[in-house]
C-alpha cells in the first residue's frame, strides 16, 4: 500500500466509527456472538492498538531500530476490554478517533522514503509500509465482525 492508500483507509476506518454512532448503548455493548466481544470491546481494543502504536511504535520506526516484541496479546485485549466497560460506547468511540487521528497526523509528517527502511520488533524484520499495511488487515477483521450483526 502507498502512504496515500494508507491515509485512505485510516480516513474510511474514521468515517466508519461515525456511523456506530447509530448503535444505541444496549447493542453496542451485546456481544456480536455467543463467547466474543461486543462493538464497545471491540473499538476500544483497536483503540488500545492504535494507543500502543502512537505511543510505542511511531517514534522508533527508524532504520535499524530494534523494538520490544509486542505485549502478551491475551492480556493487553483483556484489558482494553475491561476498558470499554468503564465508559460509554460514545466515549469510546470518541476515544478511538483521537487516537487515530494521532496516528494519522503522526505518519503524515514522515516522508514516504523513510516507510521501506527497516526495523525491528523483536526479531520479526518490519517497515512502516508493512506494520501499517497489517494494520490495516486488523482493522478490516474487525469491522466485518461488527458489520456481520
């Protein structure tokens, strides 16, 4: 994907968060299937990731820079789950834009000749291309599930 296909999707997945401003709280806190998350889980969890991203990725995506390993998976989604419990879904989904929009304002101001140089996390070889590329796979995963209720 290009920076601008990137800032495309980023710009798709914000107009997407306004339209789940039609769920009322009752719908988007009831689990989308037996055993799994509800849309307040799951737009927080991507918040959390986005978070994460802003904070602990972003400023060390240089070349050759050597990155944790991500956090125990199991755990940090547990806990942005727990997250969504203690807020409405409006203020989660208020709290998703902002850390994308951060994101969003952060990649802007890196040259697209820096996003092939590679670096590290954990021993897994990345660039900023490929990180957010994934990125952007997670995201399309996740809105299928709360556009499959």
């Amino acid at each position: 994907m290009t920076k601008e296909e990137i800032r495309q999707a980023h710009l798709e997945y914000l107009n997407w968060i306004d339209s789940l401003t039609e769920l009322n709280e009752e719908k988007a806190n009831t689990p989308y299937a037996a055993g799994k998350w509800s849309p307040n889980e799951i737009i927080m969890h991507l918040a959390e990731w986005d978070r994460f991203t802003l904070v602990q990725r972003i400023p060390s995506m240089r070349e050759g820079e050597k990155l944790e390993a991500f956090p125990n998976f199991e755990v940090f989604n547990a806990k942005a789950a727990a997250l969504a419990h203690e807020q409405t879904f409006k203020e989660t989904l208020s709290y998703a834009k902002q850390q994308r929009q951060g994101i969003m304002e952060q990649l802007e101001a890196i040259a697209e000749v820096e996003w092939d140089k590679a670096f590290y996390i954990g021993e897994h070889k990345e660039t900023i291309r490929s990180y957010f590329t994934s990125f952007m796979e997670h995201d399309n995963h996740h809105r299928l599930q709360i556009s499959a209720r």
